[in-house]
C-alpha cells in the first residue's frame, strides 16, 4: 500500500507517497548505518537529480542499496 509520509529537510515540511516496503527498507537503511531516519532521506534529497522527485529518488535509492547487496552504501 502506498502511504503519505512527511519529514522536516532543512527546516522545510515535505511529503512524499512511498509503498511500505520501500519505507521498512529506508528504515532498515538508515538503521544500518546508525543514523537518524531523517538525516538519510535529507541526505538523498540533497543528491537526488534536480528533475526528479522526492519519492522516486527514496526508491532509486532503496534498489540501488539492494543491488549493491543491502550492506553497504549505494
């Protein structure tokens, strides 16, 4: 199911829709490399490309982590 999520990025309120997978491994991302859930998507906002949006970069990020076999950063 796909669900609304909010987060603060540099003082700013953002929302963006991500299915629940992509949100448990975001967590289990940012768990992973003992940082704040928060500082991660902040982190992928900050390197994402200009013409794309917030959720679609949270999920390229999340199959890229995957890929690269989920135990290192992408």
């Amino acid at each position: 199911m796909i669900r609304k999520h909010s987060a603060t990025l540099h003082g700013h309120r953002t929302s963006f829709s991500l299915e629940d997978e992509f949100w448990a491994e975001l967590k289990m991302i940012a768990a992973g490399r003992s940082i704040p859930l928060a500082a991660l998507i902040s982190e992928i906002d900050d390197h994402r490309r200009p013409d794309s949006n917030l959720s679609s970069a949270l999920r390229l990020h999340v199959l890229s982590w995957l890929k690269a076999g989920g135990d290192r950063q992408p």
